[in-house]
C-alpha cells in the first residue's frame, strides 16, 4: 500500500505515516518499502501486544481489556491493583517478563523473558467462596483445550493445576480469592505456559519434569495466536460455568484427566503422605481419594505424584 493511500485512510501526513512505520520496525514488524510502491507487511513479531491479542477475538467476557507489559513483578500483582481499582471481570495482563512470577503455595514461577503465556485474568463471578476451586478445574479444561486445538499435542490435566504432555508440565495455573462477608469480591487465575522455551532454560530444579510447545513440536509456534485460542476458551468455559453450572465443566475435566483412576500418592501441606486411588471429584472441585482400607477421603489441596505411569 502506497505512503499516500495510507496518509489518506489515517488522517496524517506522509511525514507521520514514515514515523509510525518507523515505530513498527522499532517494535519488530517486518515492513518492506519498495519505491512507486509503497510499503508490504511481511511479518509480525513474536511479542505479545494488546492490539494483536485483541484483533478478531471475539470473546463476551474473557478479554474485554487486554493489557501488556515487558516487564512486572508479576501479573497478578498488576491484576490485582486494577481489581482493587474495579476493573471489570474479564481484564486481562500479559507480561514477558516477571522478576516475581509465583506459583502454588508459595513457589516462584521462573520463565526467560519472551517464550511463554505468563498472564493473569480478573473475574467476578456468582460463586460461593468455597466453590471457587472450581475456577481452577475450569482454566485448567480451557488451557488443554488450547494447546490441543492450536497445536495437536495431547495436553491432559493432573489435579489439581497442571497441564501434562507426555507426563512433563508445560502449564500451570494459579487461582487467587479475594472475598467479602457477603460473598467473592473477584478471582485472580494466572496461568504460565511454556511455549517457546528451549530445554536447557528451564530451571536446573525442574527441568527433568517440564517440556514445553517448542520441544514438543520440534518447532516455534505464534505465542499471539495461541493467546487468543486460550482467552477464548476460558470466556467459553467461564460462560458454562455461570449459566450451566459445574457439571458440563467437570464433564469436561474428567474427559481430559491424567489423575482419575490412577494410583496416586498425595502430599498433603503438612509434610505426611498417603497412597490411594483417584476416585472421582466432587462438586466443589475436590479430589476424591480411595484408600486402601476402601475409605475415601477429599483432597482439596496439597501435590500429588502419579504412580502407575
């Protein structure tokens, strides 16, 4: 497209559209300019940005506002401030980098800058707080049905938060609960995914049990359209939930577990540890567990190994 068709269609000068294009190179877009001609995008650049994510999305809640940085404390510290600001349900933060990045009871969350999701989205939903485990089961259904929509890799869950391939996490999702007397004050749920991270970055601590898109596939994939296909499943998910309730989600999450029927051994956050099998879950989003003895018991937090791999 010609210098002066665009200045035509934005408004500006033809001074002002050299600058913006100047701007995009800058940001990593590849425009060529070929002289009588005008100029041709040739590629984007593996960066999130909000205008990108947002391009056809076509989400009603999740992604209504799509928010990126380059570098935070960690993105549900950035949700958070705009939670407690009133942002609406639905707002989303990116980040390429977190300095802080956190994981379940209290682990960090290390990821090199520019190769994964790291991201945090805020909603507002009609639960009781103890339903709010739920929220965790239905982002987890909504991550496995990303990857296998976008990629074709057979991603299953472990409970309670983690998304497997070939028995190695490649995702896990973090949900934070800020409630009143009178009920849920809104959600935080993070999710880290590791998409174009190579084996030898991941940390020393857990590179033998992580993978990622690029070591699974043998290739990079775009972090921007694998963004979308994720919003959109959590949107889709998260409608289910406030219209249909938990079962059609649970239906789901049963139909992609890496966990039910298996024989498992929880650790439970007072350090003990107990062998049993994966029965079932329960409406809240609760892991049922067979002894041995025949006794079942509910997990509704703590790690879980899987043993009969």
């Amino acid at each position: 497209m010609s210098g002066e068709e665009l200045a035509d269609q934005l408004g500006i000068s033809r001074a002002a559209v050299w600058q913006r294009i100047t701007d995009l190179r800058g940001l990593g877009y590849g425009i060529e300019a070929q002289p009588h001609h005008g100029y041709r995008l040739t590629h984007i650049p593996d960066r999130l940005l909000g205008y990108e994510i947002e391009r056809s999305l076509g989400t009603s809640v999740i992604g209504r506002n799509v928010i990126c940085y380059d570098t935070v404390s960690s993105t549900s510290d950035v949700a958070a401030e705009m939670a407690e600001r009133g942002e609406p349900e639905g707002g989303v933060v990116f980040a390429e980098y977190q300095k802080k990045g956190r994981g379940r009871m209290g682990r960090s969350w290390l990821a090199p800058r520019g190769k994964n999701i790291l991201m945090t989205f805020i909603v507002r939903p009609r639960l009781r707080p103890m339903n709010a485990p739920q929220l965790t089961l239905l982002s987890a259904v909504a991550c496995a049905e990303a990857i296998r929509a976008v990629t074709g890799l057979p991603a299953l869950i472990k409970w309670p938060n983690d998304i497997l391939i070939g028995g190695r996490k490649i995702c896990g999702i973090l949900v934070e609960l800020f409630s009143e007397l009178d009920g849920i004050k809104y959600v935080l749920v993070g999710v880290g995914l590791n998409v174009n991270v190579q084996k030898g970055e991941f940390p020393r601590d857990i590179e033998g049990g992580a993978t990622s898109i690029l070591e699974e596939l043998g290739r990079k994939i775009s972090r921007i359209e694998l963004a979308r296909e994720l919003l959109r499943r959590l949107d889709e998910n998260y409608r289910l939930l406030q219209e249909s309730g938990f079962s059609p989600v649970m239906k789901k999450w049963k139909e992609l577990s890496a966990t039910l029927g298996r024989s498992i051994r929880v650790r439970w956050p007072n350090g003990t540890l107990e062998i049993g099998s994966a029965h079932g879950l329960d409406e809240d989003g609760a892991l049922l567990l067979r002894r041995e003895t025949g006794f079942t018991v509910r997990v509704t937090s703590g790690d879980i190994d899987i043993l009969d791999k």
